[in-house]
C-alpha cells in the first residue's frame, strides 16, 4: 500500500481504498475527487 501512495503523490493523484475515493492534482487546477459508489 506504501507504494502506491508514494507513486500517487509523483503522478498528482491520492487514492483512499477504504472509502474508494481517489484525488487528481493537476498544476493550476483546482483538485478533482472521484467517487465510486
């Protein structure tokens, strides 16, 4: 799990398994969260 963390901080995007939800980071755009439900 460390690793994928670590490789989503480098690519912009932060994934949180547990409430499925992942965070984009894009320079000069406001962060984008996506859901799946």
């Amino acid at each position: 799990m460390h690793e994928y963390v670590e490789n989503g901080l480098r690519l912009g995007v932060l994934l949180h398994p547990a409430k499925r939800q992942v965070w984009v980071y894009r320079p000069d755009v406001d962060p984008e969260k996506f859901v799946d439900q």
